[in-house]
C-alpha cells in the first residue's frame, strides 16, 4: 500500500560558495529519496550580479522539475535561511526542516542580521569590506576545519564567490508550520556551537540533535548524518 512518505523527497540545499557534490556521500542512502539542488551559478563561479530572491526562485524551480509533490528541506550553512524562503513559497508541501549550522531569525532577519551577539557585526563587516570569498586559507582553515587534506582542496578550489545579497536578504521564520530539527555540530568553526544554540531557541519545538564533528557533517562525519536524517520522519508522512 503506498504512503505519503512514497511521494515526499529530502531536498539538500548547499551553503554559501558551495554546490550540490556536498551531498554525495548521503545521497541515495537515506530511507526516504533525495534531491540535491544547486544555488544559480555554480558553472560560472561568480554569483555577485544576484539578488536574495533569485537564490530561492531558483531552488523552487528546480524543486518543482522533480516527481516529487512533499518535502522535507535539509538547510545547511546559509542554506538553512535560504530554505526558509523556500519554504514560505511552497507552503503545505513542506511537511519538516532539518537545519544544520545555520542562523534562523527570531521572527523575520536575514542570516547576518540573525547571528547572535557580536558574531553579526563580525560577519557583515567582513563581507561589507572584503566580499563573499574567503581566501583559500581561510576557507581551509574554518569552513572545513576537520575534513581531509582532499576534500579541503576540493571545496576550496570549487568555492563559488556569491552576491552580498545572499547574507542580507530577509525571510521570515516560518519554522512554526512544521517539524523542525537543529542538528548541532559540536566542532565547529564556521558557526560556533554557542551561535547555534541561541539559534534553537528561535524554534518554536525544536527537535535537536548532535554530531561531533565541524561544519561540514556530509562529508566528515556522512553514516551518522544519515542516520539522524532517517529518525527525523514527521508523522505527517510516516
């Protein structure tokens, strides 16, 4: 007999200056099917001409070319605010959210706006005077602390530089309207685990869980992140 979870798809959304290989090592190994979307631009490298809202019109369209009719979004990084205003705009096709090292407004903001404490002055100083691509180092050092020599080269060299746009563009908090779990990511660099934990408690009910790892769980630490991702099954559409 087929259920609603037969027609409902994880759909990974990537963070900033990143794409949707992130996702390779779970692809295709979680119970429920997945979709890894892309951000605009990842072929050029250079996304600096867009707007906030071009980043989500996008990942909708690409969302609505699957067969699929329900999803659950896993948001990481500023993938997770992104996925808000996608959210919004699918409304009741969204039966959960997964949220890993991202900021989330306590009711509307943007992703610089919603970091906690000094953290948001830091970051939008930073990108107001350097831009949106860290150097090589930098991107090797904090983005992806704890991952392999290769894989530090290959995110990296692949980095995409992305509009200001992307860190200040507002959404709304709509994590309200269905289950939503903060995965904590205990080694972090990118998003301290301070940062994350003022973060949960702008959801509302809030499912949290932990891995010990740094800011990219996809490729340090992929069994376990897949494992959490199968126990996070909204009644909805179990």
């Amino acid at each position: 007999m087929k259920t609603d979870s037969d027609n409902t798809a994880l759909i990974y959304i990537h963070g900033a200056g990143l794409g949707s290989y992130m996702w390779d090592r779970v692809m295709g190994k979680t119970k429920l099917p997945a979709v890894a979307i892309n951000f605009p631009c990842r072929d050029t490298k250079d996304a600096t001409h867009l707007e906030f809202n071009d980043y989500i019109n996008e990942i909708v369209a690409q969302i609505k070319t699957t067969k699929y009719d329900s999803y659950i979004l896993v948001g990481h990084s500023i993938g997770g605010i992104v996925g808000l205003g996608v959210a919004e705009k699918l409304k009741d096709s969204v039966k959960g959210y997964v949220i890993i090292g991202s900021s989330v407004p306590k009711v509307e903001g943007s992703f610089a706006s919603a970091v906690p404490g000094i953290g948001r002055y830091i970051l939008t100083l930073g990108i107001r005077l350097f831009g949106t691509r860290p150097p090589k180092a930098a991107i090797k050092a904090g983005l992806s602390n704890d991952v392999s020599d290769a894989d530090k080269e290959m995110v990296a060299n692949r980095y995409v530089n992305e509009s200001k746009e992307l860190y200040f563009g507002r959404v709304k908090n709509v994590t309200g309207n269905f289950p939503t779990l903060y995965i904590r990511t205990l080694k972090d660099k990118e998003y301290a685990l301070m940062l994350q934990d003022e973060t949960i408690e702008n959801i509302p009910n809030c499912q949290v869980a932990t891995i010990d790892c740094g800011h990219m769980p996809m490729l340090t630490n992929p069994d376990e992140l897949i494992a959490i991702l199968d126990r996070f099954l909204p009644s909805k559409i179990s």
